[in-house]
C-alpha cells in the first residue's frame, strides 16, 4: 500500500495574502497561486482511479487554506510547520516545500507525490508506480537547459550525483511531469547526505538556487532502484490550449495522468477556461468522494 501526498495553496484566502504581504515585497505571481477549483475533482479521481492507496495527506501553509468542504477525518492535514523548520517560515517557494514531504509522520514508505494540477483520470495498477517496491517512472537524459525549470532540474541531478559521491556530468535527468513515485527512506538518506547544500539553498521564493523534487527521483534512479519506464498522461499549457479542448479530454480521456498547467492570463480567460474545466470534471465526476464532507 502506498500514500499520497499533495501540496496546495489558495492564492486567494486574505490569511494567505497578508502573511504573504507581511513578508515580501514582491506581488505574488498569479499562476503558481491560484486555485482553480479542481481539488475536489484531483480527491475524486483519487478515489475512483487509486483505489489501492492507503491514505491522502494534504500539506498546506496553515489552517485557512483547508477547503471548507475537505473532510479532515479522511484527509491527514499537514501544515509546513510539522515538517518545514521554524526559521524557514513562511514559506511560498514550492521547490522549497517538496525537499520536506518526506518528514510527513507516519507516511509510508513508498508514496506518490500529486502537484494540484495532476489529476489521475482513468483507472490505474499498482504498478503503474511501484514495482516489488521499485518506483516507476519515466526519465530522459539531457544536454541543454534553456528554460528556468530545466536549470532547475539539472541542479537537482547534480546534487542528487552529489549525494552518491558520482562525478558531475555533461547530461542531467529529467524525470517526467507527472505523480511522482518515491521511497521515504530513500528521500531521508538523500537529505542527509547534502544536508547543508539543501539548507543553504532555501528561500521563501523560488530562485535560481533552488533544488526540488526531481533531485530525490535522481537519487534514486543513479542508485538503481528505479524502473525506467513511462504511464501514459497527457500534459496541457492553458497558453495553448483552450478550456474546450482540455474539458473534451476530461471527458474522454485517453491517458491515465494529465496535468493543466497554469499561465499568466487576462481575468476573463481565466474565468472562461476555469468553467469549461469545472463542468467537464462535474460531468465526469459529480458524486461526492470519501474525502469531502
């Protein structure tokens, strides 16, 4: 049996934009903040398609940005504060936030990571993920690194060679953007062995410094214990791609992951797309899940 986790944040509550405000000069930027709706729509999928995982833990910033609807007796709550040390709060930096899920207690030993614009829409296997206890994922090899996120996945695989005492190398990894499959203790020994580099590096916006997830899923795969191998998801730039087309695919998928990647975008795109996206995911899931109230 395996977990989830999820990481989520409500650009909109006012608790959430004060202590933002409080801290930082800087406007929030709109897409890594803002909440589409889709939780709910993520729970269910969760639900019908996951039906073998154990338990869902939800990690938010603080008690205002649980959903009102969430159901805290079925959804394990975790604030940045049980796993995040003191000094490093507050926090709005995601990469910052995944070199910490796994201090989650009582989190099992193998668990998928959910960013909350993934949403698992057709069924799975166990072994879409896990394998005898072996993560499953898709991972390429590298050269160049023209965007900010491939510079940050390519930190994330140096360090990772760190870690293991392996040489630097001309390619880095690049995991697919997807749930990702991981092994607590082995994110544990990871952390442990360049402690330092991860703490130097933390800051409560995203930076050119920055390590993320990518860096425990290279861990594993140079250490070998990872099968090298793709699910089938479908990924959507909401800059490309209108809400009718994402919601036609909603509606009859043909991959087993997507991800809705947000964008900066006028007010009135956003609204437009937002409700296409809502009704198709209603359509296809309208009753309720375990984890709502």
């Amino acid at each position: 049996m395996m977990d989830i986790v999820i990481t989520f944040v409500d650009g909109s509550d006012p608790v959430w934009l004060e202590e933002y405000r409080s801290n930082l000069s800087v406007p929030p930027v709109r897409k890594r903040y803002r909440d589409w709706g889709t939780l709910r729509y993520l729970l269910r999928g969760i639900e019908r398609h996951l039906p073998f995982c154990r338990r869902v833990f939800l990690v938010v910033s603080s008690e205002s940005q649980v959903p009102v609807w969430c159901d805290d007796s079925r959804v394990s709550v975790v604030f940045h504060r049980d796993i995040i040390p003191e000094r490093f709060l507050p926090t709005f930096n995601s990469s910052m936030i995944e070199m910490f899920l796994h201090r989650i207690p009582a989190l099992s030993e193998q668990f998928l990571y959910f960013n909350d614009d993934m949403f698992p829409v057709m069924d799975c296997l166990e072994e879409d993920f896990f394998m005898a206890g072996t993560p499953v994922m898709g991972v390429s090899r590298n050269l160049l690194a023209p965007s900010p996120f491939l510079r940050l996945a390519r930190r994330s695989d140096t360090l990772s060679r760190k870690a293991l005492g392996m040489p630097e190398s001309l390619y880095y990894l690049r995991p697919r953007h997807v749930c990702s499959p991981l092994l607590k203790s082995e994110c544990e020994a990871a952390f442990g062995a360049v402690r330092e580099d991860i703490l130097a590096s933390l800051s409560p916006l995203r930076s050119e410094n920055d390590f993320n997830q990518y860096f425990f899923l290279d861990y594993i795969f140079h250490k070998g214990k990872m099968i090298n191998k793709p699910i089938s998801r479908k990924h959507f730039s909401l800059g490309t791609a209108s809400g009718e087309k994402i919601a036609g695919f909603i509606r009859n998928p043909h991959a087993k992951i997507v991800c809705v990647n947000d964008v900066e975008m006028s007010d009135e795109s956003f609204i437009r797309k937002k409700e296409a996206i809502l009704s198709a995911f209603q359509s296809r899931y309208p009753q309720k899940s375990v984890f709502e109230r």
